[in-house]
C-alpha cells in the first residue's frame, strides 16, 4: 500500500488545485503499486489486467507531461490551442 502526500494549492478563483508534476508522480506511483502487487502474486491480481491498466496511467501522465511542456513553452498570452 503506498502513501502519498500532494498539496493543494488555492487558485485565484479559491479552487484547490494539484501541481501537474503531483499529479503524473502519483499516476507513476499508482502504476508501479498495481505491478508489484502482480509481481509478488497476490491473490485476485490478474497481471494482464494489470498491464494494461498500468499502462494506460502511464500514457496519461506522459499525456499531461506533455501538456504542460507545451502549455509552459508557448507565448505568453497564447492558449494551449496556440490563440
């Protein structure tokens, strides 16, 4: 069972918001917990299942990470969809 901490940050509107990097080490970390589990045998993990799913956590934080490298290198002023 893995413990996390990620801290909240008030945005301006007063919604809590998550770093991104937070966010993407937790998927990370989620993933890792899911194979380990599947590496060390316990009952009820299919480790097919686990595959996949790990997989999919993977591709969406690589997701976000791309975002945000996206979002972080363009103009000042432009949206991510370059407006």
């Amino acid at each position: 069972m893995i413990n996390v901490t990620i801290p909240l940050i008030p945005g301006d509107d007063g919604v809590p918001l998550i770093p991104a990097d937070q966010v993407t080490a937790l998927l990370r970390t989620i993933a890792v917990d899911w194979m380990q589990s599947a590496d060390a045998g316990e009952p009820g993990v299919d480790r097919q299942t686990v595959d996949s799913l790990a997989g999919v956590l993977d591709e969406l934080a690589d997701s976000i990470d791309v975002e945000c490298i996206a979002f972080a290198s363009a103009p000042q002023g432009w949206g991510l969809g370059g407006e």
